[in-house]
C-alpha cells in the first residue's frame, strides 16, 4: 500500500517510537492522527507534522471509538493503525519485604493495569480500526484495504527479571498477531507486530549515559541503542510491502537479553 495520501492513525504518538512513526508517515504523505492521552504533547506533534491530535485512552471503547471517528472526520477513515501505546512496571513473581522479611505476590492491579493498557488497548484499537476498514473499498489489485500495526517487544520471548508483566503484555500482543491476520484476511487488512530491542525512546532518558553505554554494549550489532526512526522506518515498509502478513519482526541488532 502507498502511503501517499493514505489516512493513518498512531497511538502513544506524543512521544517514543509512537511519535516517530507518525512524523515518518506523515513525511511520507499520509495523513496522520496523533493518538495519546497526553494533550499537550500529541498536540504540538500534530502540528508540526500538519496531523490532528484526538485524545485517546486505548483502554476505554467509547475514547477509542470518538477518536477513530474524530480522525475520519478530518482524514477520512484510515486504512493504517499503529499501536505503540504501552506502559512497563517492574516487578518480581515475589518479592520479599525488606522490613518484616515477609514473601509476597506481585501485586495484581500492577499486573492487570499493564496487561490491559498494553494488550487489551492493542486489541480494542486493532478491532475497532479493523471495523472500519472492512467495510471500505480496496486499494490494490490484491484487494487490500489496510494494514494494522501492532508493537510487541523482544521481551515477549526473552523476558528479563522483573518483568513478568511486561513479557506477558507482548507475548499476548505477539499471540494474536497471526490469529487476527487469518480472521482479517477475506476482508484484505494485514496485520504485522514489530518487536523493539533496546530503543532510545525517552525512558532512557532517565538513565545515566554509564548505563546506556552498558546496555548499549549488549547489542551485537550495531553496538548501540536503536534510533526510533528506524522503528518508524519499518513501520512504513511494512505498510508498503504487500506480503508481510501475520508475524513479528524483531528489530534489535541480534539482541537476546540475558536475565537481568
């Protein structure tokens, strides 16, 4: 599909490799709408790609539904979704209380809340986007009319020490990629996952530039952290390559993380 002219929504696109995409698209031609909960932030990237920002919490049906229809109000209805929106919470199976020495759970909310931003989220922007798509006409020869983009992490298959929430968030993204691929494709909608490595989005931004040069060194090649603009870079091959359909793509320099 050529993205030129093409309506294109990206959630968690205030910031990150959210952000990236959308300026991406948007430097290709597409119209995009920037989707976030962070107003003034998804605001400024709207305008400075020439996008519109709608307001979204990819949690909720309503806020996701009032956005995809507040972006078809202003691009018409998009053929290309983009989900980065996610959140990580460190935490252990169980930990042990410093204080009385006690062995307790991870604490459920924690759990949930990063399951249903991460993996629910993805699946109710992925499904309400999907709706709409089926019913408009193709745009290619093949048939095809979109293309749905979903982020995974390589800690859906090589998850870390504490992040048992996290891994599972994207091993579920990563799951359902292949499924939801069969169950769009008599309606031509393809569904990709990227899986990032270590990117420098700006959670690393926190960190000192000791410990990104540490984490940086783990990465066989190229020994470096990955730019967002080269999430964004896939992201738009993957819209405009026809074949690639129901699978994950690592992208992170032959990384496997290690335990911690």
């Amino acid at each position: 599909m050529d993205v030129k002219g093409v309506a294109a929504i990206v959630t968690g696109a205030a910031s990150g490799l959210g952000e990236a995409a959308a300026r991406r698209l948007a430097q290709a031609g597409a119209k995009v709408a920037v989707l976030d909960m962070n107003a003034a932030r998804g605001e400024t990237v709207a305008v400075e790609i020439g996008g519109v920002f709608c307001a979204c919490d990819v949690t909720s049906e309503v806020s996701v539904a009032e956005a995809l229809a507040a972006a078809a109000a202003k691009h018409g209805e998009a053929r290309i979704a983009v989900n980065c929106a996610g959140i990580a919470i460190g935490a252990k199976t169980i930990a042990r209380n410093k204080q009385t020495g006690a062995v307790e759970p991870h604490p459920l909310p924690s759990f949930a809340k990063v399951v249903n931003v991460n993996l629910v989220g993805t699946f109710n922007v992925a499904a309400q986007a999907a709706a709409r798509m089926a019913v408009l006409g193709p745009v290619t020869a093949d048939g095809e009319r979109g293309v749905i983009v979903m982020t995974a992490s390589i800690a859906a298959e090589d998850g870390q020490l504490g992040q048992t929430a996290y891994a599972a968030s994207k091993g579920g993204v990563l799951g359902m990629t292949l499924p939801m691929a069969r169950d769009l494709a008599r309606d031509g909608i393809r569904v990709v996952s990227i899986m990032p490595g270590l990117f420098h989005t700006p959670m690393f931004d926190s960190l000192t530039p000791e410990i990104r040069a540490a984490l940086a060194a783990n990465v066989p090649f190229p020994p470096r952290l990955g730019k967002p603009s080269e999430y964004a870079l896939l992201v738009q091959h993957i819209c405009e390559n026809p074949l690639l359909n129901g699978t994950g793509i690592r992208l992170d320099g032959a990384l496997r993380l290690p335990p911690k």
